[in-house]
C-alpha cells in the first residue's frame, strides 16, 4: 500500500518535472532576435526577397549592402536596431527607400543612387555615421522621431530643400555641401563640436542657425546668408568665412582660437564684431570685404602666434590692445584716407616680431601677403605709403649729409 502510493508520488513528480522541462525547451525555441542565426551576418540586397527574412529580428547584427539594385522599393519593416551598417549605392533604379522602425544603427551611407526620391527614416535617434552623397532626386531628409546621437554627418551634392529632426547636442564631424537647394539649416540645439565642421556652396539665400554652438574643432562657413554662432566662445583650429552674403557677423563670446581667423571676399559685410578676441594661434587674415570700412572689431586682441594679413578699401585699422605678433604684417588698402601711423608703430615699439612688414594706402589691386610662409613685403609704389623702420632712416639721413658736405 505504501509502496503504491510512493510510487504515485513518483510519477507526478516526473509528470510535472517533464511538463517543466517541455516548457523550457519551447521557451528557447521561442524567437530571440538577438541571438538567432536568422538575425545575424553581413547579407547582400539585390531585391525585396532579400530582405524580407530579416523582418522577424527586433535586433539585426550584421551590415546590409544594397549594390546595384533595380527594384523601384525596398522596405524592411519590424528592425529597430542595426548593430552594422547600411550601405546603397550605384542602386539607379531604386527610387523609395524605406526603414520605418529602425531607432539605432551604426552607420547609414547612400551613395549615387540617382533616382533616390524618398526615404523613410522615421523613427531612427541615434545613428554615429550618416553619409549621403551624390543624390540628384533626393528632395527631403527628415528624421521625424528627432535625430538626438550622431558622430559623423557628410551631405553632399543633393537636391534637398528640407534637412530636418537635426536634434543632437555634440557631433564630432559635420559636413553639408553642394546642396543648392537647401535655404534653411536649423541645428540650434548643438553645442559642441568635436572636430569639424563645413558648410559650404550650398543655396546663397541659406541661412544657419547655429544659436547654442560653444565649442568648435575648426570650422569653415561658406556661400551663406545669415548665420547664428554668436555663442561659439572656443575654437581649437582654424575658422574662416568666406564668399558669405550676409551684412553682420558677431562673435560675440569668442575669446581664443588656436588657429587662424580668416573672413575674406564677404561683399556684403559692413559690421564685424569679435569683442572678446584676445588670442589667436595662427594667422589673422581679413581680405576684400569691400563694405567693411573699418578693421576695428578685435578690441582686446593681445597675442597673435602667426601674421596678421588686412586687405581691402577700409579707411582705418585699430588693435589698440596688440602687444604680440609672432609673424610679420601685410596692410594694403584701396582708401586714400588711410593712415600707416598707427601700423608703423607697432613695427617700431617691437610688437611686429616677423621680419615681413608692409602697409600701403591708395593701392589699385592689394595683394594678400599669407601664403603660409609669412608675408610677402611686395613692389612699392608711387600711389602707396611704404614703412621703414627708424633705422632705414637714420641711413638714409646720414647719405643725405654726406652728399652734401
């Protein structure tokens, strides 16, 4: 009796351990999206069919390339990670591109996909290289669900009007060009950037908001019309703006940059303000700005590493606050009201450390002397006012006695 009963006992417990361990068994069998050889490996994309495997995995681990592919879609619903990359190119029949649930990639790069007319990112926030290049009917690029993470952003030669959902806060490099129709560019949120940034020949009517913009790796700006940095306190190389169309450029906060300051053939710039400035690690160059009447918007500039390079029709050149420049100096101006006085005595108190050193008024054509290897003193002439240092005089003065004794 006992020993039937004991054995009763046996058997459910085997029962209930088998249905256990049954569960168990079907619990891993069940899809995990991360760890099943489905959602895995590099995989090569010639048509719908390739892709629609992958629509079962949450999480892809793997890059997708779409080369030369013929079909007018592609869609690859359902993935909402990408531990890879996306890479389409040379794909000049596919016109609609689309991944609608995809939160997080590495990285996305688009390349020369001529018929390219729509894509579908909707939801994607955290990507760290996003490339586009060479998209001649790619008319829009949107991150709707607001692109908040991103390391790397090079946009290039495109017919996009709109560039939005640009949310992130630091980018380590950051590239639009050759995007003639794109008029507005808002990355107002942005506060760093890490190395570089270039915006350039894209419309002449852009503006760009870059309001919230501290630090800066060095920067390029180009072929704009209005542009917000007045923020931007820290530069760590090279800045310039060049060929820009707007009247008014404040850099309000700029105390230091490491590198040279250039702001060249800006036609329409009458009022430069860089109250702040006190030293520059490279060169400082400001040439043809042909409305900009007086070069008097570096206050509290102290130090310069490089040369200091000042062209164009401006009437009067104040740094009131100057006591070093590592280099030589270049003056030319078309004005024939300017004065080499003030110029003249910083060669003369010792500030000029450079052996270059030229300051002409009333010039037809002045020449920029920063070719990278200090300033090219250049021809005088009989329209121009040319400074000697007090110990070319003082020669000049003894022949002139001599002569006449």
């Amino acid at each position: 009796m006992h020993i039937n009963h004991l054995a009763c006992l046996l058997g459910s417990v085997i029962v209930i351990a088998g249905t256990t361990s049954i569960h168990q068994v079907a619990g891993q069998q069940s899809p995990d999206n991360s760890s099943s050889s489905a959602c895995s490996g590099d995989v090569k994309v010639k048509s719908q069919g390739d892709l629609d495997p992958l629509k079962q995995c949450k999480k892809y681990s793997g890059s997708i390339t779409i080369e030369q592919a013929s079909v007018p879609d592609l869609k690859l619903p359902g993935v909402m990670e990408i531990d890879g990359d996306i890479r389409v190119r040379d794909s000049n029949g596919l016109s609609r591109l689309s991944f609608p649930h995809l939160q997080s990639i590495k990285g996305i790069y688009l390349d020369n996909n001529r018929e390219l007319n729509s894509l579908d990112l909707n939801a994607l926030t955290s990507v760290q290289t996003f490339q586009v290049a060479v998209h001649p009917a790619l008319s829009e690029i949107s991150f709707p669900a607001e692109l908040s993470q991103l390391s790397k952003m090079a946009i290039s030669d495109t017919t996009i009007t709109r560039l939005d959902g640009l949310k992130m806060e630091k980018v380590g490099e950051l590239l639009i060009d050759n995007n003639i129709y794109l008029r507005t560019l808002d990355i107002g949120n942005l506060t760093e950037v890490s190395q570089s940034m270039s915006i350039s020949a894209n419309s002449p009517d852009l503006t760009l908001d870059l309001s919230h913009l501290h630090s800066l790796g060095q920067g390029s700006f180009r072929n704009l019309a209005e542009i917000s940095i007045g923020e931007l306190d820290k530069v760590d190389g090279d800045l310039s703006f060049i060929s820009n169309k707007f009247s008014s450029l404040k850099l309000s906060k700029m105390t230091d940059v490491s590198g040279t300051l250039t702001l060249a053939d800006n036609k329409n710039l009458e009022k430069l303000s860089v109250p702040e400035l006190k030293h520059l690690g490279g060169a400082l160059s400001v040439g043809n700005n042909t409305r900009l009447s007086h070069v008097d918007a570096f206050p509290k500039l102290e130090q310069v590493d490089g040369t200091i390079d000042l062209t164009g029709s401006f009437d009067e050149v104040k740094l009131p606050h100057l006591q070093d420049v590592r280099g030589g100096l270049n003056v030319q101006t078309t004005s024939d009201k300017f004065s080499c006085d003030d110029v003249g005595n910083l060669k003369q108190g010792g500030v000029i450390k450079g052996d270059s050193f030229t300051c002409k008024a009333r010039v037809a054509n002045p020449k920029s002397g920063l070719n990278g290897d200090g300033l090219d003193t250049g021809d005088s002439s009989n329209n121009s006012q040319q400074l000697f240092s007090d110990s070319y005089l003082a020669l000049a003065l003894i022949a002139v006695a001599i002569t006449f004794t």
